[in-house]
C-alpha cells in the first residue's frame, strides 16, 4: 500500500514528525534522519558477510550520504545545524543493534513502515517548503527509491533492487 496520498493527518500519526512541527524543526529531522541512514547502512555493511548485500549497504550508505550532503546547503541558508545529534547518534547505535540481529528478509520488512513515515516527513516538507522544491523533490525521489529497493528485495528481485537507487540523479 502507497501511504503517501494519505490525508496529511494520517501521515502524521504515529510517525517521525507531527502537523505542529514548523518547517525548520522538520529539515533538522529530515537531515538526521539522514545520518541515521548513513551511518546506520555503513555499519551494517562493515558486517555483512553475504559481499552481495555488503555491496547493496554500501550503495545505500553512499545513497544517504549524498542525500544528507544535498541538504548541506538547505540546512545553511535556514541558520540550521549539520553537526549529528548526539540523541540521534545514540538512538542509531540501538537501532543498528537490532538491525544487525535481523535476517536480511527481516531488516527490509521492518524497512518498509520505516520508508513510510520518512515519506510522510518529506512529503510535508514538499509542502510546506515551497522556496526549496528541489531538495524537497530529492528526499522523496530517494526515500521511494529505497522503499523500492526494499520491496524489490523482498520479492526476490534482487538482480535489479538497486535500480531506482542508481537511476537517481545524485547517484550517477
């Protein structure tokens, strides 16, 4: 099911971002959100066994590092910080931690409520962010590219899960 043409009420509840965050508070989360992402896909590849998957967590971990470095210069022009939070990074360590304990068909089933609500984040930011469209545009193009990269995964697809990744204009 495609959450994103839900009303803007439902893509608020239970989700990273509520309908009274102001649009600032929602570019910091979109930012950490990013260096979760990164950081969290890096240390999963740095053990993954299987050099496949190793391979598609490196992509990945490059796909949100050109991401959270595309909203650099957002983050700047709204006076809004790029250092990593230090409760994110605390936060990313506990999640690593259970992702690493998952089977891989696991870690992209849970990917997918995931992918869902930071589509709903950056769907508002589209919104309501009306002078920066294109990094806006960016967050979901790439959030859908990995909620596709997930389902692809799932379905045995593998051989061609990273195609809406690569295809992105940032990963080429």
């Amino acid at each position: 099911m495609d959450n994103t043409t839900d009303s803007p009420q439902s893509l608020a509840d239970n989700s990273v971002f509520s309908l009274d965050d102001d649009l600032a508070t929602l570019w910091v989360k979109a930012y950490q959100g990013e260096v979760t992402g990164e950081l969290l896909f890096q240390s999963l590849a740095e053990a993954m066994e299987d050099s496949d998957n190793r391979q598609k967590l490196e992509i990945l971990t490059l796909l949100e590092r050109r991401t959270r470095e595309a909203l650099v210069p957002v983050m700047e022009r709204n006076g809004l910080s790029t250092d990593p939070d230090p409760e994110n990074l605390a936060a990313t360590k506990v999640i690593r931690d259970v992702a690493a304990s998952m089977s891989w068909a696991e870690l992209w089933t849970s990917a997918e409520s995931i992918t869902t609500e930071f589509l709903a984040l950056y769907t508002r930011i589209k919104t309501l962010a009306t002078d920066e469209q294109e990094a806006a545009d960016l967050l979901v193009a790439h959030e859908e590219a990995l909620r596709d990269f997930g389902r692809k995964e799932l379905a045995g697809h593998g051989d061609s899960s990273l195609d809406a990744i690569t295809a992105l204009p940032h990963m080429r």
